[in-house]
C-alpha cells in the first residue's frame, strides 16, 4: 500500500507573520509545500492530506491543494479546538488547538494506511522523502511491538540566527532506535556558542549542536493514531485544564517507547533541511531553493 503524506499546515504562523504555507519560495512562486508533495510524489506516495483550519480552508484549497490535484489523492481533514474525545469540553477562555498530536488525530477518519507526518513550512528535502518511503516498504507488518520511524537531522542544521525555536531534542541507542525525545522551546546559539534551551519541565540548559533533532517528520501506521487516542486523553485528564497546554508528536512517542508499546527507528538522511520560522529566515530558503534548481535537483518550473 502506497504511504499516505499527511501535512501540519493549520498554523498561521504567528512569529512569521502571515499564512506562510502559501509564501512563494521559488524561482517560479512555488512554495515550500509544492517542493514537499512534488518530493513525496516521486518518492512514491499516494495519497496527500492536509490538515487546515476551517477559517482558512478555500483560500487553502484553491492555492495550494488544487495545484496536486490532477498528479495525486488529495484530502482534507480540520483541526478544530473543540475536536474531543467524548467526555471532555474546551475550558473557559482557551482559544489555542492542542499541539501537534491533536492535529494528526483530526486527520484520523481520512487515513487508512502508513502515513508519514510533516510540516507544511518545513523543506525536508528530497532524500528524507525517499529515506522513508524505503522505510515504509521495508516495515508492512509487526511482531507484537508497533515500529515507527523519524527522519533526524543534526540540531547545528535546523537553528535560526533571528530568533529561538522548538526542536524535539532526540537520544537514540546502536542500533539506531529513538531512546529518548523531549521537546524543548526557546532553542538558540549564544554569544558565547554555546546552545540552550527550555525543556518541558522548564529549567534552562546546554544543548550539543550534533544531537538528532526531531523536525516533525515521522513514520507512522495506522496503529499509532489508536495509541495516540489513549495518549490524548491521558494529556487531558492531567493538563486539559491549562490555556496554553499542548499535546506533542515527540511526547506521545516518547511514552509509547518508555512504555515499550513501539520503537522508532531513527532515519538518517543525507538532505538538508531548511525552513522559516521568521520572516529574515526567508532569503536563506530562497537561495537555497534557487541552488538545489541550478544543480538539476528540481524541476523550474516545478510543476
């Protein structure tokens, strides 16, 4: 069965400034999403889900996802803050969605298969593309334990110069499986070079710029959206009641893997990873598009 790709594009881009998903990255106006699906098409992917918010969905639908339109399935599924497990309600005052593990699970009634996870805003590249559909091929069943994969790339690769960011911060063993993954904030490289960043338990703290980073790139079967269920409502019951609290991908699989329910195999990939989390980040995308065209890596115009 042929991978679904399944795209985090319901944020809009509050540090950035405006609905990113649909900035013109290239040489022709194409976008950093037109790269991902192109990548994932050739990749042999065979279906495409975005994951939108409502407020935004035909502006959506007729700028980007129509463009694919013709070359492969295309879905859609919203992410609403009041999309709950049943027994639970939004509290008084929150206006935010629960994180990226509520946005997978709004996709949950359109997929059916693998299905791998990434940003809308993020350039991956294309060998992580087919660093996972090889993945995919390789893991159709399981053995009584759920096998994941991630896509890593080096954290010194994935910083910003014009401001911090959140990365999900990974440890993996020999025989490279995901150990560890925590998500730490307010990532950035000091004066003194040194990087820090904010953990989940909200101390402050060094960093090594060569450990794997988690970029929301992961593999996943249609298991793990049942094992996020149960994550999810756990997540409620303890922190459903905070304004700001978010459920996290690198969090539910960090659980699942100290509970022994899964592993994940971390997938290294020769790609370079870019993407813009602030608006100075931008000319940096657009060279570095510019320079994977020259060298024949792309298609101009894309499509």
């Amino acid at each position: 069965m042929k991978p679904t790709l399944l795209v985090l594009a319901a944020g809009m881009g509050s540090r950035y400034g405006g609905l990113k998903q649909m900035d013109p990255m290239g040489p022709n106006g194409e976008t950093v999403l037109d790269y991902s699906v192109f990548d994932a098409i050739r990749a042999g992917f065979g279906k495409v889900v975005f994951v939108i918010r409502e407020d935004f969905a035909e502006a959506f639908k007729e700028g980007v996802g129509s463009r694919f339109a013709d070359r492969i399935e295309v879905a859609y599924a919203f992410q609403k803050l009041t999309d709950l497990p049943e027994g639970f309600s939004v509290p008084e005052g929150r206006e935010k969605p629960w994180g990226t593990a509520h946005a997978v699970r709004a996709a949950r009634h359109v997929i059916d298969g693998p299905f791998a996870v990434v940003n809308a805003d993020d350039f991956y590249g294309a060998d992580a593309y087919q660093v996972i559909a090889a993945w995919f091929a390789q893991h159709q069943g399981n053995d009584g334990k759920e096998h994941y994969a991630m896509v890593g790339y080096p954290l010194r690769n994935t910083l910003s110069e014009h401001g911090s960011v959140n990365r999900g911060i990974c440890q993996k063993d020999a025989a490279n499986l995901l150990t560890d993954v925590e998500e730490v904030v307010e990532i950035s490289r000091g004066s003194d070079g040194i990087v820090r960043g904010t953990g989940i338990d909200g101390t402050l703290r060094e960093i090594a710029d060569t450990c794997p980073v988690s970029m929301n790139f992961w593999g996943f079967t249609p298991a793990w959206l049942i094992q996020l269920e149960e994550h999810f409502i756990e997540f409620l019951t303890q922190r459903g009641g905070e304004m700001k609290s978010e459920c996290y991908i690198p969090t539910v699989v960090d659980d699942l893997i100290r509970k022994g329910a899964a592993d994940c195999e971390v997938l290294d990939t020769t790609a370079n990873w870019f993407g813009v989390t602030y608006p100075d980040d931008k000319p940096h995308v657009v060279s570095s598009i510019q320079a994977l065209v020259e060298s024949g890596e792309y298609p101009s115009p894309l499509h």
